[in-house]
C-alpha cells in the first residue's frame, strides 16, 4: 500500500472481491436478452421459405398430372395393325373430354402412348384393340399391386390402369377388358 494515497494499489487485473480496478462499484453483469424475440423472427422466416417453396413446386405440378403407372400386359403396348379389321365406333368421345380422368363404365379407351413406355390413354371409340371400361373405383390408390387388387374383383378384365396424383380425392383405378 502507498501510504501517501490512503488508498488500495492499482491492480490491472481487477479486485479479488468483485469491484473494478478503480475502486468503484463491482460491474454489473452484462445484460442479456432472451433469445425468444430471434428464435420467433427465425421462424417465420423459414415457415414464409418453405411455404413459398412449397407453392413453387405444386404451381408447376397443377396442370398436367402424369399416370404413375402402366396398363397390365403388353396388350396396351400398341395400336391396331393396318391390315386389322376395324369394326365402326360405336360411340365417340367429345374431343374436349378425351382425358381417361373422364372415362366412365361401358367407354373405351385407347393407349396413344409408345410401345413399352408410359402409356398415353384417351377416351376413344369401341374399337379394335381399345379396351372397355368395366369398373372405375375412385378414391385413393397406392400404386400397381393395388390396382391389380382392386381390378381382382372385376369379371372380366384384362388390364387395368390407375392414377395417382398428390391429391388422394382425384386418384382413380380403371379396369379394363381388351377388345
């Protein structure tokens, strides 16, 4: 101690008992701000990403679904041959409604889709080679074994044919009997 001060030497590295290198008041503990306020402007940040994310993808996937799967057999693989007896339709589908989400019970169908790829059905006239619709069952599908499932219970089928969408409501299952 220096006597001539009266007062404690100065020590850079602070008082042993909590005050500060000068004598006054122990410093206060740093205040701290919950993490709520940051944690809620995170998370809105990321619900309003994967929301706008989330739209992105369905607007692209709204106009045009895509079947999943194939007709059974190869029986759909093709068109009729040329030199095919063709016998008259007997009934034609509107051009606006050729879609096979349109198709009902005793229409036919035809696969305008390449041999051995993704098959292309629209709703055609009763022809050779087209296959009638024998049953529709709408309502959600899981894929081929459940169409195939379901089509069992159908007398008469030859192939069948199911759509799944993202959307369960508009999922269906066609089953079919080659002409």
């Amino acid at each position: 101690m220096n006597p001539t001060y009266g007062g404690q030497p100065y020590r850079p590295d602070g008082d042993p008992y909590g005050g500060d290198p000068y004598g006054g008041d122990p410093a206060p503990a740093p205040g701290r701000r919950g993490r709520g306020p940051l944690i809620a402007v995170l998370a809105v940040v990321l619900l309003l990403v994967v929301a706008g994310g989330a739209f992105w993808f369905l607007r692209g996937q709204g106009d045009d679904p895509a079947p999943v799967a194939a007709p059974s057999g190869s029986a759909v693989a093709g068109e009729p041959s040329a030199d095919a007896a063709e016998p008259a339709p007997s009934a034609a589908a509107p051009e606006s409604s050729a879609d096979p989400r349109f198709a009902k019970v005793g229409q036919c169908v035809r696969n305008e889709g390449a041999a051995g790829g993704k098959p292309k059905l629209v709703i055609s006239g009763c022809a050779a080679k087209s296959y009638e619709v024998l049953s529709r069952i709408d309502g959600a599908t899981s894929g081929e074994r459940d169409a195939e499932a379901k089509c069992g219970k159908v007398e008469g089928y030859t192939n069948w044919y199911f759509f799944d969408s993202e959307l369960d409501t508009l999922d269906f299952v066609l089953c079919l009997k080659q002409r």
